[in-house]
C-alpha cells in the first residue's frame, strides 16, 4: 500500500514537473501573424522560433521562405510526422497549400511570382542505403495555369546529349529565370552532380556542368551562385553563365545553404545561426547581415 | 536437453492464473506504451531539431543516423545475458529504461555538437537493446505457458499504442509551443521518468526458477530446437522488404498521391495495435509457430498485391492492414513461441538471440530488396519477394 501511494505520488510529481515547465515556456506567448510587405526591398528571414520576420514585424511559421513580386512562398513542417506543406501567399493572404511528404528543404519564387519551387527532404525511400540515408525531392507549381510538377523525376534528364535513366536520380535547389519557363536546378545520380537547365515547355532537364549544387540566378539572369564541394565540404561559387567563368567566393567556410541574391553584387546565404553576405566578386569578406536568422529572402 | 514442456507438469504458480493477463504484463506494457511514447516523440522531431533548430547539414543526419542500427542488435545480447547472469531481469530492465531517459535531457545540452548528438543517440539505443531481452523474459515468466501469445499480444498492442501516440503529441506541442524543441525534449524526459517510476513501483518481478548460474550464454544455441528457431528467423527476415519501402511500393503502385505517404504507416501501426491480442490468443490455441508463419503468408500475399500493381485505393486498403496483420502475428508470437523453449535461467539470453537474428536478417533483407529493386524496378522486386519469401515459409514449415 506504501509502495502504491509512493509511486503515485512520484508519477504525479514527474507530470506536474512537466506541466509547469511547458508552461513557463509557454508564456512567452506567440505573436500575431502580421501583414509583411512583399514588394519592398526589406529583408525577410526565419528566427529561431521558426517564424518569418521582416523588421519589426512577425510573419507566418515558416522553416523556409522566399519572396519576389509580391508572392511568398513559406515551406513548413506540419503536425503530421515526415509532412510538409507549401504555403503561397500574395497580397490579399493566403492563396495555395500543397501538402507534400518530407521534411522541408528548399522554397523559391520566381523573379516574376509566378512560379513557386520547393525541395524536401524524404529520408527511408532510397533503395540501397536502408537506415541514414535519405533522398529529395524538388518540385514546383504555376501559380497562373495551375500547373503542378510534384517531382522533376517525372522529366527527361539529358546527360552530355544521352538520356539518364537511372533510378537513383535526386533533384534539389530549383531557381527560374524570368521567363517562367526555364530553370536552373542540381541533379544528383551515382555520386555525380550536375547543374541542369530545365524547361517546362518540354519537360526536359540538359545537364550544363558537373559540382554544382543548390544554384541560385541572379537579378540580371547572367550568373549562378552555388554550393561547390570540395571533400564533405561546400563553398560558395559564382559561375558567369555566358563565359563559364568560375569564381570563388570569399567565404572560406562550409555553407549549406541555396544562395540568395540581395542584389547583382551581393550573395547571403544562411551560417552558423546567422546570415551573412559577401561580394559576388569573389572580393571583400564576408559581413554579418543577421543574427539568428535563416534563410534570407529579399523581395524585388 | 532443453525441452518445451519444461514447466508443463508444475502446478500453476501464484499470478500464473490461466484466465487473466498477469499484473506484470499490463504493468510492463503500460511501461513499453509510456517508454515509447517518448521515445518516438524524439525520433519523429530529431531531423527537423537537427536541421532547422541546430543548423546541422544533411549530411551529418546520415551519418548520425546509421548509429540507430547498429548499437541495438550487441547490447540486445549484452542486456539479455546480464539479466540471466544475475537473475535480475527487472534490475537490467530498469537500468535499460533509465539510461534511455536520461539521454533526452542531453539533447538541449548538447548542443550542436555532432559528437555529442551521436553518443546520445548511441547511448538511447544501448538503453532500449539493454532492456527488451529482460523484458519479454520477464513477460514469460509472468504468464502461464498457454496464455503467452496472448500476454505478448497485450504487451506489444500496448507499446504499438505508445509508438502511434509519440509522434502525434511531438508536433503538436511544436505547433503549440511554436518549434520549441527543448518543451519536446523535457516532456519526453518527464515520461520516461515516469515509466521507470512505474516499472520500479507497480511491476513485481516474476519469481522465475533460479536453478543456478547459467554457463557460458552461447550454449542457449546448442538446443537444437532454438537454434532451428533463431535460424529460420533470421531466413525469413532476410526475405521481408524494409516498411519503408513496402510503403512507397504500396504509394506507387496504387497511383496514390505522394503527400499519402507519412500517413500509410499509421494504418499498419493501428491494425498491429488492434489485432496483437486477438492474434496472440488465436497464436495458443492453434500453434505460435504457425501462426508465425501464416502471418508470413499474409506479407507474401501482400508483397504479390503490390507486384501486380492492381491499382487504387483498394490496393492500399488491404495492403497495409495484410502488414499490420503480419506484424500482430510475428512480433509477440515469435517472443511467445520461443520462451517455452528456453529454460528459465537462460530466457532473457534464448530471446534476445532470435531477436538479433531476426533484426540482422531484415538489415540484410533490405539491402538485398535494394539491389533486386534497382536491378528489376519496383514491381518485379515484390514479386520475386514474394517468391522467395513463399520458399521461406515452406522450408520453415518442414524443417
């Protein structure tokens, strides 16, 4: 009978315990969803909170975001396990929301805002790996025709002029140019990376170069900034599109992020908590932009 | 010479009663349900913790990762040997369970430190290897011979509860709390806790026969009919295709959607939950060993459902309740079939033998099912693995 009341009393205690220290976490009550200007030049960002903040104000709960011509893209995890959803929103709110399985990776908009693009995370799909590996999956959606890829597997990929038919072929990271139609994205298959230029008119990718990964266009549609690896490190490149001219940039660290363009001169990109940028050049050094942030966004 | 019927001419004992389910096993599968609770609350929110609350890459996820597998399957043997060395298998269990519950405050201590998230994940699955050979021990110890498919079948209906259960109350307090991550961790601690206080509390352990010290651990294979047993485990384990895979074949080939899938698992994880005591009561009536095999029977026909790609959502309406099915004839009935072979002194070692065996055989299954799935593509693969699997189950049968 002791024993009874004691273990009562413990598991009680344990509970209450925990009820009061979810509780004091909690109290730091959530902000309201505010209205985010989707149009200016401001810098947009996901805090530590998971929330996308620009300036002062509190945006959506996002993982990832991006923003251009007045359509926001938010990429989140949701309540159901290994889930995520797509979120579109425009200048009156909320437009589009694509559930999609995996955990959330990559969100881009279209210089336009026309087309939003995702990439995410599926872990346990792949064939030989088994346990601790993991694939992607990147897709994209037309905000104007409707029109919906769930994955670029279901593309024609072009390896130096032959087909690849291979199973094991990943996308991740798309960016599009402004004409809606044609992108830039990395295909991964038998431990190769190439960038490739897709087209949605029709429907085949054309590898372009190898080891160049989550590609980013710039304003002016001349340049890709990327994630080069050298070893299980990645660091920022900048590929001039019409000479093929290679730059490195002056980040010596490991950065796993897609690149963001703030404007033609400077690359950001998320790192160690924060953001930072650095001359597309490959001069100067990298500069703090943000502290605890991630994934930055600038709407043009 | 190590016979079935060891027990069988013993009047039964005190709490062996032949019409109820043992304290003991409620007791120690209201544990499991609590235990995995919080274990699966971590599992279901680590890469999203990893990636957006630490910022650590993909690639290091891999590679922290592949530590779930292998750490399990030695301690497995380890926990199992040491309970029977000690004739304690509720002491082993409860080291088991505590050292679980303690790594979930490493989490937010850790930071992100790659090294440091790798041991707490090494240690966590040294905790749950430690404890499931001492445990199902214990569950047959508890129960009366004819009533352990049943026991078990309540026991695992219990910790499938939990596993479903984990995951729902993860997001949702991220949703609540607003990707507050530590909130996840200390809950999950807090359960934990509780679950030992339970299992230090409320679960007696069983008085078991302690004849003496058993020997050296490995003579448990000497017995011809354990050995047999652990072998034929571990073949048709190496003829199962990994869930996860059975799950995108199930999405592919029934057309459904791809945003479908995080939720094919609860389908199966529901009608293991539902069926396991039906089925482990079924298991003594008319035979574990068949039923273990039958429920192979019911995957086989399952694997041949997605290898014909007959399209739709019927397809999935039946594949994935045939897995669930599968499960509730397989899990506690194998653990149920085997206890009476092994004696007393020796259960926890006996057990967590076929476990490992069985484990390793569905690593390597899933390796194979990728090299037959790349070689051939999806639908062929199931197929020639439901063939293979069919051999399996006969040569089982006869052996």
């Amino acid at each position: 009978m002791k024993r009874t009341v004691l273990g009562v009393v413990l598991v009680a205690a344990v509970l209450a315990a925990g009820g009061v220290f979810v509780g004091l976490r909690a109290t730091g009550a959530r902000p309201a969803e505010e209205t985010l200007d989707l149009r200016g030049g401001e810098l947009l960002y996901v805090d530590p909170a998971g929330r996308v903040r620009q300036g002062g104000r509190t945006g959506p709960a996002c993982q990832r975001v991006d923003v251009a011509a007045g359509t926001l893209i938010c990429l989140r995890a949701t309540a159901v396990p290994a889930q995520s959803e797509i979120v579109v929103y425009d200048g009156a709110g909320e437009r589009l929301r694509l559930p999609e399985w995996g955990s959330p990776s990559r969100a881009r908009v279209s210089p336009s805002g026309n087309v939003v693009m995702w990439t995410v995370f599926r872990a346990g799909d792949s064939y030989l790996g088994g346990v601790g590996t993991f694939s992607t999956t990147a897709g994209l959606y037309d905000l104007k025709s409707g029109e919906h890829h769930g994955s670029l597997e279901d593309f024609t990929l072009m390896v130096d002029g032959v087909e690849h038919t291979a199973d094991d072929v990943n996308y991740w990271g798309i960016t599009f140019t402004r004409d809606d139609r044609t992108f830039y994205a990395t295909a991964t298959s038998s431990g190769k990376t190439w960038l490739v230029r897709g087209s949605l008119d029709t429907k085949v990718l054309t590898s372009v170069r190898e080891n160049v990964e989550c590609p980013s266009l710039s304003p002016d549609g001349s340049r890709i900034a990327y994630k080069f690896r050298t070893g299980d490190q990645w660091r920022l490149h900048v590929l001039d599109l019409a000479s093929g001219r290679d730059t490195p940039l002056a980040e010596p660290r490991h950065v796993d992020d897609q690149p963001q363009w703030l404007d033609d001169s400077y690359v950001a990109y998320g790192r160690d908590k924060g953001i930072w940028k650095v001359p597309a050049s490959g001069g100067g050094s990298p500069e703090l932009v943000q502290t605890d942030a991630a994934s930055p966004a600038v709407a043009r | 010479m190590y016979v079935s019927s060891v027990r069988a001419g013993l009047p039964a004992e005190p709490g062996r009663s032949h019409h109820k389910i043992s304290a003991t096993v409620i007791g120690l599968g209201v544990v499991s349900l609590i235990t995995d609770l919080s274990a699966e609350m971590v599992t279901a929110v680590l890469p999203l913790y990893l990636v957006y609350g630490l910022g650590v890459g993909y690639l290091q996820l891999g590679a922290i990762d592949g530590l779930y597998t292998g750490a399990t399957a030695v301690l497995r043997l380890a926990g199992g040997h040491l309970a029977d060395r000690w004739q304690r298998p509720k002491a082993v269990a409860l080291f088991g369970y505590g050292l679980s519950a303690v790594t979930r405050l490493g989490f937010p201590l850790v930071g992100s430190s790659v090294a440091g998230l790798g041991l707490l994940i090494g240690v966590d699955r040294a905790g749950k290897g430690i404890r499931t050979g001492p445990r199902d021990a214990m569950i047959t110890l508890a129960s009366p011979p004819d009533g352990l498919g049943r026991a078990f079948g309540v026991h695992r209906a219990l910790d499938t509860a939990g596993a479903l259960l984990g995951p729902l109350v993860a997001f949702g307090l991220l949703s609540l709390l607003f990707m507050d991550y530590t909130s996840v961790f200390a809950v999950s601690f807090c359960f934990a806790v509780v679950a030992v206080v339970v299992l230090a509390v409320f679960v007696r352990q069983p008085a078991g026969v302690a004849a003496r010290l058993p020997g050296l651990s490995w003579n448990v294979l000497k017995d011809r009919q354990v050995r047999r047993v652990v072998l034929i485990t571990a073949l048709l384990g190496v003829c199962t295709v990994g869930d996860m895979f059975l799950f995108v074949g199930v999405q592919k080939s029934a057309g459904l959607p791809v945003a479908v899938l995080p939720l094919l698992p609860l389908v199966t994880a529901l009608t293991f939950m539902v069926a396991a005591a039906p089925v482990g009561k079924l298991a003594d009536r008319v035979g574990r060993w068949k039923v273990f095999l039958a429920g192979h029977v019911v995957l086989l026909l399952a694997y041949a459902l997605v290898a014909v790609s007959w399209g739709g959502w019927l397809a999935a309406a039946l594949v994935l309740p045939a897995h669930g099915v599968f499960y509730a004839c397989t899990d506690g009935v194998l653990m149920a079939h085997v206890g009476p072979l092994v004696p007393e002194p020796v259960r926890a070692t006996g057990l967590a033998f076929v476990q490992t065996g069985q484990a390793l055989g569905r690593a390597a299954g899933a390796v194979l099912f990728g090299v037959a799935a790349t070689g051939l593509s999806l639908a062929p693969a199931f197929g020639l693995f439901a063939a293979v699997l069919a051999v399996a189950v006969v040569v089982g049968a006869r052996w």
